[in-house]
C-alpha cells in the first residue's frame, strides 16, 4: 500500500496534492451492446422487459390515483412495505466512472428482492467510458438481479439527462423519490465518489461542483421533512469520510455512519463480496425467516467485511451519531485544556507527528493516548480530558477494521495538520467548528512566538 499512487477516492486540494492509497484493479473494457428499458415504479411488480430499442419511455413516479368504481372513489393501494431500501447516490462524472459502472454491474449480482429494494442513481457525465453501451448524463435504476459482466441491464425508472450531482437539491430530491416510492422499514443511503473528509464529497466535472458537509446535512435534514422517515444508515464508498467533523454534522440526520479513515482504492467498496458474502447472504437470509437485521448489525457486517479487500479498504469503521454529542464535549474539553497548558508547543507538535496520519488527518484516539503516554507532559487537566476523548471515541464507534498498516487508527479522524494549522472559513462553517473549540486549539498549537517588543494590534475606525 504506497502513499504515491494518484487513482482513488480522494479528491485532491491544494494542501493535498497527489496522496491516495493504491489500487490494483483496472477498469474493464467491453464491447459497446446496445440494450435499454424502463419500469414503472410500483415496488414488487414484476419488472418490464427489456427491449433492444435504443429510445426510452421513462415512466413518472408512484402517485396516488383514483378510480371509480359503482360511483366510489378509491385510492390506489401503496407500494408494499420492503424491510430495507438501500439508496445508491453515485456520482461518476470524474475518473472514477468506469469503476463506479462496474460497481453498479456488482450490485445486480444481487439484485432487489422480496424483502430489499436497490435503488441507484448513476452520474456519468459528457465524456463515458465504452462499459455499459457508453450511455451519457444521469440515470435511476431499481436494480434486478444480473450476472451480465458487460452492461447493466436493470430497466431505467427515469432518465435525468446532465445534472450537478454535487447539487445538494440532486441528493435531496433522489432520496425523496426513493424513500417515497419504494417504502420499508429502514433506509440505508450510500455516497459514492471522491471523498474529502470534513472538506466534503461528490465531484461533478462537468458542472465543477463539490459538496460541501453542511449542504449535504441540509438535503438530508430536507428529505426528512418531505418523507417524514429517518435514514437508519449512512454509508460513504469515498475517500477519509470516517472523520469526527463529519460525523458530528451529521449525528441528527441518520443514526449510524459507515466509512474510512483512510483514502480508498479507485475500485472502492467490493460490492459482490461485501455485500453478497458477508452481509447480503445473512441479510436475505434474515428477511426469508422474517427476521429483523437492525440497522447496528447491518452497519458492523459491512465494517467486518471490508477485511476480505485490505488492499482496496485499508480502513473500516462505523460509528454510532447518537453519541457524537458526547464526542463533541469531550473534544471541547480537551480544546480548552491544550489551549490553556503550559506543555510546551514543540511538545504537542511532535505529538501531532507521531499519531497516525490519514492523508493530512490525524487519528482522533491515536493522538489524545500519545498525548497520555507522553512523559514530558505534566500537565493532569490536559491528560484527563485527553482520556475523556479516548473514552468517548470509544463510546462512538461500534466496529472498526484496519489493515497491518495502520495500526493506530481507531474509527474516526481528526482535522490536526502537521503543519500549517491556520484553519479556513470554510472549516468555521462546519457544526463542530462552531460547537467545540476544537478549532481554536489546532491554531494556538501552531501559533508562533511574536517578536519581543511587539505590541498587540489595535482596531482603527474611521
């Protein structure tokens, strides 16, 4: 795993340029095959069949319809309620394109069932690769169960032509349709793209856009309020998402997170062996004896996994949001500890260097124990509130995987640069920016000394 290779899930910026972990598969090339259809969304219906024309009817979504009968009005009976519907935003218009198609194709090994609907809304921008028929723009997909290894031939539900994916509206709007149309009892939403820890996620080329962390707490805050459900699981197939920011802005918009801490390989997550063999096998095996495979569990299998790809997901974990309150304290304490400590800075520098680094971030718990462990910090009110941290990290993440290679990395990272820790705007928007004083101790740590002699600014006014 060498921190030089430049194909993954991490979106580079100007303070991270080029750094990524490697991967070792390739996008597949297959022969053009023209192939299309549509499906009216009505939840168990058996699907349409699938014509060989190259123009589509995309049919509308679900509404409630009428009809008379003996001069009775009568509302159409709704969808069925599935146990689970899992909803795959995927934004491809980028680099990862081919890999994001062929993860679509993985998906249909599986396929929606009696008890699951896969619901996916594909982004391959102006310039696609030739996998799949080379089809352009935006697609929905209910997923049917395939093995064909060169297209994706579940019928299309709609066909959105070029959106912005990184549009937060694009995201709120799926899930409403989504959550809407295809009732169940829980919802799982993954994310698929490129990934920036606390900085955001979801490159869209053609439209130069990137989702910040607050837009997409806002559209998911939305589609609450328009479906009136709750989003059981969030899951991000994107590079250094298992971060404690992140985490915190979205601790009151879904209940469980899953993600990494590190970057991913370009293929990310191994849909048909993690899905199909660990968790789809016991999933659909729960859902066939009409037994209830809660949330928590469905979250932790997908973390537990991710240890047959190693190479691909060096890092796993998932996190309980109902403890990210705590979390928030806890780091709140500890700011106010390090912003107030007589340990010498170059000592909690050095500290910094030595916890374990993903990509620019820091291992929250990897850093609060070195700061523990340190001999040369004497200070008690700064290592207890660093134990508090460990305690709460802890609390938070219910499971957490890690290859050989990281072996300080415990389920959530931390914004804690090495060096230039003037902290952005950008990062002051975020909910724990706002709500901790996390901010403040990153930049009194990296402060420097000024001149002897100088004299504090003063505020001129006109």
């Amino acid at each position: 795993m060498g921190p030089d290779i430049i194909s993954n899930r991490f979106h580079s910026f100007p303070l991270n340029q080029g750094r990524g972990v490697s991967h070792s598969k390739k996008a597949k090339t297959h022969k053009p095959h023209a192939h299309s259809g549509t499906e009216t969304p009505t939840g168990d219906q058996d699907k349409v069949s699938i014509g060989e024309s190259k123009s589509q009817e995309i049919q509308k979504p679900i509404v409630a319809k009428t009809s008379e009968k003996e001069g009775n009005t009568q509302q159409a009976t709704a969808p069925p309620q599935k146990k689970w519907t899992i909803l795959f935003y995927w934004g491809a218009d980028n680099d990862l394109e081919p890999s994001m198609v062929e993860d679509v194709m993985e998906l249909e090994k599986i396929g929606s069932t009696g008890g699951m609907n896969l619901l996916v809304q594909l982004d391959r921008g102006k310039k696609p690769s030739e996998l799949s028929d080379g089809w352009e723009g935006t697609r929905r997909f209910k997923l049917e169960k395939s093995d064909d290894p060169q297209r994706i031939t579940s019928p299309v539900i709609e066909d959105l032509g070029q959106i912005n994916m990184a549009d937060p509206k694009n995201l709120e709007d799926f899930l409403t349709w989504g959550m809407t149309n295809y009732p169940a009892q829980n919802y799982m939403v993954v994310i698929g793209d490129h990934g920036g820890g606390w900085e955001g996620v979801l490159e869209d080329k053609s439209h130069k856009g990137w989702m910040t962390m607050p837009e997409m707490r806002q559209a998911l805050e939305n589609t609450k309020k328009n479906t009136g459900k709750d989003i059981d699981v969030i899951g991000f197939d994107a590079c250094l998402m298992s971060q404690t920011e992140v985490a915190y802005e979205l601790r009151d918009v879904a209940k469980y997170m899953v993600a990494s801490e590190e970057s991913e390989g370009k293929k990310g997550w191994e849909y048909n062996r993690l899905l199909t063999d660990n968790l789809m096998k016991n999933f659909q095996s729960s859902l066939l004896m009409k037994l209830n495979m809660t949330p928590k569990e469905v979250t932790n299998r997908i973390v537990q996994g991710s240890a047959l790809d190693p190479d691909t997901l060096p890092t796993m974990s998932s996190i309980d949001l109902s403890k990210m309150d705590a979390l928030g304290k806890a780091v709140d304490g500890f700011s106010k500890a390090i912003i107030a400590t007589d340990t010498p800075k170059s000592t909690l520098k050095a500290t910094i260097k030595k916890s374990q680094p993903f990509s620019g971030f820091k291992d929250l718990y990897d850093f609060a124990e070195k700061i523990t462990l340190n001999k040369d910090i004497k200070d008690e009110k700064l290592t207890n509130t660093a134990q508090e941290v460990m305690a709460a990290v802890k609390d938070a993440v219910m499971e957490e995987r890690h290859s050989e290679e990281y072996k300080g990395a415990h389920g959530l990272s931390i914004n804690l640069p090495s060096f230039n820790m003037d902290l952005t705007d950008k990062y002051r928007q975020l909910q724990f920016a706002q709500k901790t004083s996390w901010d403040e101790a990153v930049e009194h740590i990296g402060a420097k000394k000024k001149p002897a002699g100088t004299t504090p600014e003063t505020t001129v006014t006109a």
